[in-house]
C-alpha cells in the first residue's frame, strides 16, 4: 500500500522546461547556425533603407536650394515614391529569406521540440518561443542597420557636397523618419519568423525518437489547400497582368494593374514552389551527367522540394528583380522608338541608361539579401544532414566526392532559380514597361498606341549569369567545408 501511495509524480511541464532553460544562457539560441545571417538580412534591409531616405531627403533638399528648380517638387516627390517602393522589394525579400531560414531551423529543431511536447510543453508556446527570438534578431539586426545606414548616408552627404561643390544646403543627417525602416524590418522579421514557425503545430512528441525531417515531394502535393490557393494566385496575377497590358494601351494607368497581377501572381509561384520547381530541377539535373555523385545531387533537391524550394525561391527573386528593371528600361527605349517611328536621340539614350544604372544597382541589394538566404540555407542544410553525410563516409564515398556533392546541389539550386528568374524577370519587366508607356506618344511621328516585344539587354543577363556561378562557388564554401569535416563515428553516433 505505501508503495502505491508514495508512487513518483510526473514532473509538471512549467517546472521541466524552466530548469532546462535557466540552466542556459537565455540568449544561447543567437549561436545557432542561421540566426547570425538572419541579423545580417535584417541589418542589410534597415541601412538600405535608411540610406535610400538619406539620398532622398538630400536630393530633395538640394532641388529646394536651386533659384531655378526650388519651385517644382515633382521630382523630389518622385524620388520619395521610389525609395519607398525600393524599400518595400527589400523587406519583402528579406521576409521571404528570414521565414525559410526558420523554418529550415525549425526543421533542425523537430527533435528537440517533440521532446518538450512529450514532457508537456504546448505546441502554441513552442511558437510563441520562435516568435519572440525573431523579434529579438529583427530589432539586434534593425538597430545595426540604423546605425551603420546613418553613419554611410553622413558620410555620403560629406563627400557630395565637397565634391560637387554645393553651397547653402544644410542637411542634417540624423533625422527621426530613419528610424520607419528599422521598426519596420524588426517588425517584418517577426512575422516572418512567426510564419516560418508554422511547422511547430506539426510536430508531434512521438518525432523524439527522431531528427530533423523535411516534409517529402509526396507530403507537399497532398497539401490541396495550400496548393490550391497558390493556382488561384498565379492565375489571378496572369489575368491582371495581361489586362494591365491591354489598359496600357490607352491608358499609363495600366501598370497600377500589372503591378497586383505581378504581386500575385509572384506570391501564388512562391506558395506552390513545391509544385513549380520539382520538373525544372528534374531537368536541371540531367545536365550534370549520369555519375554516382550527380545523380546523388539531383535525388537529394529532388526527395525533399520544400527544401529545395526555400534555397531557390529567394535567389529567383533577386534574379526576377535585376532582369525586371533592365528589360523595362530597354523596353522602354523599344516603345519610345516605335511612337517616334525613329532612333532616339543619343543625349536622351545616354539619361536612360545612366538611369537603368542606378535602378539596377540600387535593386541588386534585394539580390544580396537573396545571396546571403541561399548561403545560410545551404550550410543549416549541411549541419542537418550531419548523420546522412557520416554514412556516406562510412560507405566509401571520399571527401573530394562529399564536397563535388555539395556543390553540384548549390549548382542545381542556382541554375534552377537563375532560369526561373531570368524567364519571369523578362515577363515582368516586358508587361510593366507596356503597361506604363503603350499609350503615350513620343515627337516627331507622335504615333499611338504603341505595342512592341520584349526588348532582353543581353549585357545584364551576362552579368546575372556570371554573377550566378559566382554565388554558386562562394555559397558552396561553407557547406563543403563543414561536410567534409564530418567524421563518420561521431556522425552516426548523433
């Protein structure tokens, strides 16, 4: 009878996840592979931004202090619309890439997850947990940018106007509309580690038993709902866009509805990369051969799309972003050309170009957030894949084939994104230029509407193609090294 009524309690959940967190630093989890880039992302958009409204606010000041163009605002309100617009495919991107990184860490942490389920811990705590870290990265990250944005953007505003020579403008630098970008970076980052987190309703304590597993090709299709809204998307975004085009020819208002046929239509392709790019990574893989090594590549981007998906879909933007711009502005020239019946004067095309210049180089910083996402998600991928690289070790495969292993995925990832990108960049960029310019008549021939092909810049897709193989040989390098690193025992004994 004693024995049965001094039988031992179950520990209470509150009580096991409180010791094994004080037992902890309480910020231990920023050492995690994937948080440091997350902040980097996070302080990139936030300098951007603050950068971007610095330039602005001194062009502007500027045009206010000249006798001749002090009256007309037009142009500084112009340039404020821009740097907004810059800044929000800056956060938007930077939401994208924060949200796959935690849901690629959170995929890493499935084991240690169903563990606290198992003592107790709720699923919805869980989440609320991964939330609060993203704001904690999102405002560390925010508040790095604002300051390292501020101290470029005074250093730039110096160097302007002692080189240009510009007097009675005085523009202070440290202003209170800089601190919009940083509350809102941290703010995104947030939402996207929250939606990144999704997967913590999934897991279940039996997954204890476990590691970290990503959810199959086969698991993917049978998501009907989330497949099904990503169509919708697609297909509404197509249909606006091809009306879009259609206005433009009466109307410049046409590119206010190519604008939300490209916003969802590119969020229904992001909602169903999982369906998209499974057949282009099929096809990518047959170019590396018919080796042990490549068809090893090919299978693993194959068996897992959600993870593949997640590392391919941010460079695609950055590469969909930069083809964009270029192909609207040689569209550009193409219609303007065409409504003139005639070549355009060099004086006209040398302010186009310096101006697609600028465009490009200010929207590349969208594509370096997108290089650092495929950078950390491909070496949170290796760490992960810890156990099934020592078994490759154990069965005979070498280190020099481990790292061809590694780079050929990175190549399949790059090559797939840099295609998807180069074919929606041109598509975009095609419709918003149409959409904008169709109807508008250019001296001497005056002739509208105006309807003309795709004009590709075949310099800058160059350059997006090289700039590719770069990041494919620069985000490889991590991963290869902490693969081969790997030492078969210790691996298998995880």
């Amino acid at each position: 009878m004693s024995t049965v009524t001094e039988a031992p309690r179950m520990p209470r959940p509150a009580a096991s996840v409180t010791s094994s967190s004080s037992s902890t630093p309480r910020l231990a989890w920023l050492r995690e592979r994937g948080m440091g880039a997350s902040i980097l992302v996070a302080a990139i958009s936030s300098a951007f931004g603050a950068i971007l409204l610095s330039a602005t606010g001194f062009i502007a000041a500027v045009l206010r202090a000249d006798p001749y163009l002090g009256l007309s605002s037009m142009l500084a309100v112009v340039l404020g619309i821009m740097s907004f617009l810059l800044i929000g495919v800056a956060v938007y991107v930077a939401a994208i890439v924060t949200a796959n990184t935690f849901a690629t860490v959170i995929a890493g942490r499935t084991r240690r997850i169903a563990l606290l389920r198992l003592i107790g811990a709720s699923a919805r705590s869980q989440r609320s947990e991964v939330a609060r870290q993203g704001l904690i990265v999102g405002v560390i990250g925010a508040a790095l940018g604002l300051v390292g944005g501020t101290l470029v953007s005074w250093a730039g505003v110096v160097l302007a106007t002692w080189a240009l020579g510009i007097d009675g403008v005085d523009y202070p630098v440290a202003q209170a509309v800089l601190l919009i970008p940083a509350v809102v970076v941290a703010l995104t980052t947030w939402v996207a580690a929250w939606a990144g987190s999704r997967r913590v309703l999934t897991v279940t304590p039996l997954q204890a038993l476990g590691g970290s597993v990503e959810a199959s090709h086969d698991a993917q299709v049978r998501k009907g709902g989330r497949n099904g809204v990503a169509i919708a998307l697609f297909a509404i975004g197509g249909a606006l866009l091809a009306g879009g085009i259609a206005i433009g020819l009466v109307s410049p208002l046409g590119v206010i509805v190519a604008f939300f046929g490209g916003v969802f239509s590119f969020t229904g392709l992001a909602l169903g990369a999982t369906l998209v790019m499974p057949p282009i990574l099929r096809l990518v893989g047959r170019l590396f051969g018919r080796s042990a090594t490549a068809r090893l590549a090919a299978e693993n981007a194959l068996r897992y799309p959600e993870r593949s998906s997640r590392m391919a879909i941010g460079v695609v933007m950055g590469v969909t972003l930069v083809t964009m711009f270029a192909v609207a502005l040689e569209t550009q020239k193409a219609v303007f050309a065409a409504s003139a019946d005639g070549p355009l004067p060099d004086d006209m095309t040398t302010a186009m170009d310096t101006f697609a210049g600028i465009m490009m180089g200010l929207v590349a910083v969208s594509a370096v957030i997108a290089a650092v996402g495929l950078v950390n998600l491909l070496t949170i991928g290796v760490v992960q894949r810890r156990r099934e690289l020592g078994l490759l070790r154990a069965l005979g495969v070498s280190t020099g084939q481990v790292r061809r292993l590694v780079l050929l995925e990175a190549a399949h990832i790059t090559i797939t994104a840099t295609v998807t990108g180069l074919v929606l960049g041109i598509a975009y960029g095609w419709a918003g230029a149409q959409s904008l310019l169709g109807a508008v008549p250019m001296p001497p021939s005056f002739s509208a509407p105006t309807l003309v092909a795709p004009a590709v810049p075949w310099l800058p897709v160059a350059i997006i193609v090289v700039a590719t193989a770069v990041l494919t040989l620069v985000a490889a390098v991590v991963p290869t090294r902490l693969a081969t690193r790997v030492a078969p025992v210790e691996a298998l004994a995880d």
